[in-house]
C-alpha cells in the first residue's frame, strides 16, 4: 500500500503537483469546502466521516461507520495502490478505490450498486489527485505527472467524459487541490515549500470561480498540508501541520480562517506516532482536527461542536488510516 506523501519522517513518497482548469457550466450550490472531504470517507451516507483503515498485510479495507456496522471490504493491492476515495458515483457515499500506479489503473467498488469498476487512466509515476474538478456532484478520475521541470494535470471530467489537461506549478511543488473559493469546484492549488525545510513556504491558488491566482505565503517547507473547512464556511482554508525535534513533541495545527482571516495554533497529536487525519466526524460542517495513532490503532478527533476529545479504536499498528490520504 501507498501511503501517501508526508513530507518528513517514515510516511515519505515523491509527491507531483499542478495545473490550470476550466469552469465548467455546471455551478453547485457554495458550501462544498468541507462536505467534498467528508463525502470521501461516508460510506454510509449520514453526514459523518467513518473511521476506516486499510490493511497491508491482507489488504482488507475496515470501516466503522458512524450510522452503525461494519465494512470488512479486500480491496486493492499494498506497497502498490494508492488510496482514493471518493464519491465517484454521485450518491453521496464514499467509494472504495485504488490507483495502481504502475500499470495506470483505477479500481473501485461503487456504493450505489456494488458494482466494479476499472479503466486505464494515466501512467507509471503518475500521482492520484482525484476530487470533483467540474462541480457535479461526483469525484473525477485525475492525475499530475512531473516533467520537464513542470506540473501537468490531466482530468477527467464526470460531467461531460472530456478530458481537461494543464500545466501548473513546478516539479518541487507539492500538490494540494481542494475547494478555496467555495464555489462547488476543486480548485488547483500547491504549496511552493521555499529553498530548505525551515523557509517560508508559499501556496498557490488557481481560482475555478473566476480563473484567478491567490498567492498566500503560510508555514514552512516541511510542514504537512491539511487542506479542510474549519471555519464552516463553506471554504477550505489553508492549513499546515508542525512536526516537533521529537518522536514525543505535540503536532502543530496552524489553520489560516478563510472567514475572517485569523489563525489559530493548535497542539494535537504526537510527531512519532500519528498520521493526520482531518475530516469532518461530528456532523456540524466543520472540519475537525483528528489523528490515527499507529502505536495502539486509535482514531483521536477534537470536535468542533464542542472542542470535545474523542477517542475510537480502531485498526491495528501499520494499517494506513484512509482519511490520511489527503495529507500532503
């Protein structure tokens, strides 16, 4: 199994970037920065991310779902697929999906109707950057490859079957698209992480709403992106995550509020241990701030109803947390 990208430490990957996108005709109703998160990994539909994990060593997929019962799902192949969930099949659950990336293949079981789907898009070296591009409602089938010193992104489009194709960004760019503008649409985005892990790093905005560019420096080089609505208003906000010198230093959330432009810094989670694994778990459109500690297979989650603490076992030390995957 893939894991994917972070940028110091034992989850490492090369990482690709991106490109430049068309609008098209189809505008979804605004507020979608948080629930295109959330739809990813709601495998029952009820406005709830699920804890879910996959298992490298029998490639099972486990998912709890929030609404009750289980998910026990063999799916996919480890140390050769990538995770990437998504509501490819517009009914408002996630998918359960791979990219391979060395034969170019996209794998899913969609919830609609159990059934199986598999086509060849992309190519070996690939990177998976599947979200809902066009603003249909449904996750579409996207990749960014690096050459020549550039991004190119290649979609496509579940709205019309066309495929989108652009370049933006630099090979040492790291990919991380999500809805900004919230505007129902996937913006292109990267974050630019500057000459060495302490420099300022830069993100990059190509806005779907009007084709604009928003330039925000914010963080540093080796911070991990954590792209998700938690201010709810309907807008990813920008969001870095610290790792401390230490195997025992806390993680540093550093979230820049789209609504108001503030910021908050916020300790949760430990640098030896956990994966980040931000969604919206609680149901009140927020994304909440959450890890998966590989140590004892716990899901930890700080509510944004409350800024309550939450506590779910569930999965087993080396298992891949599935909301994990859109961490850069």
């Amino acid at each position: 199994m893939k894991n994917y990208l972070t940028k110091t430490g034992k989850f490492a990957l090369v990482f690709l970037a991106i490109a430049v996108l068309a609008g098209s005709s189809v505008v979804a109703q605004p507020g979608s920065g948080n629930i295109k998160l959330r739809r990813a990994v709601d495998y029952d539909g009820d406005n709830k991310a699920d804890y879910a994990v996959f298992r490298q060593s029998n490639a099972v997929w486990y998912i709890l779902k929030s609404g009750g019962g289980f998910i026990f799902q063999q799916f996919g192949i480890a140390n050769e697929d990538w995770m990437t969930p998504g509501d490819y099949d517009g009914d408002g659950k996630g998918d359960i999906a791979v990219f391979r990336e060395t034969t170019g293949v996209w794998y899913r079981i969609n919830s609609s109707n159990n059934t199986f789907f598999g086509a060849t898009f992309g190519v070996n070296g690939d990177e998976p950057v599947a979200r809902d591009y066009d603003g249909d409602g449904k996750t579409d089938l996207a990749v960014v490859r690096r050459t020549n010193g550039q991004m190119i992104w290649y979609i496509y489009r579940s709205l019309d079957n066309n495929l989108m194709g652009g370049t933006f960004g630099v090979t040492t760019d790291y990919a991380v698209p999500a809805d900004y503008d919230g505007d129902g649409k996937t913006d292109l985005a990267v974050q630019r992480p500057g000459s060495t892990q302490t420099a300022q790093a830069i993100f990059y905005i190509s806005r779907s709403s009007d084709g604009g560019v928003t330039i925000t420096p914010w963080g540093i080089g080796a911070d991990l992106v954590v792209p998700g609505d938690y201010d709810g208003d309907g807008k990813a906000d920008i969001a870095v995550v610290r790792e401390g010198a230490t195997a025992s230093s806390a993680l540093i959330w550093y979230i820049l509020r789209s609504s108001n432009g503030g910021f908050d810094a916020v300790a949760f989670g430990a640098t030896g241990t956990d994966l980040t694994t931000q969604n919206d778990y609680d149901g009140d459109g927020k994304t909440d701030i959450a890890v998966w500690r590989d140590t004892d297979g716990t899901f930890y989650v700080r509510r944004s109803t409350d800024s309550g603490f939450s506590g779910v076992q569930w999965g087993a030390p080396s298992d891949f947390p599935i909301a994990g995957y859109d961490t850069h």
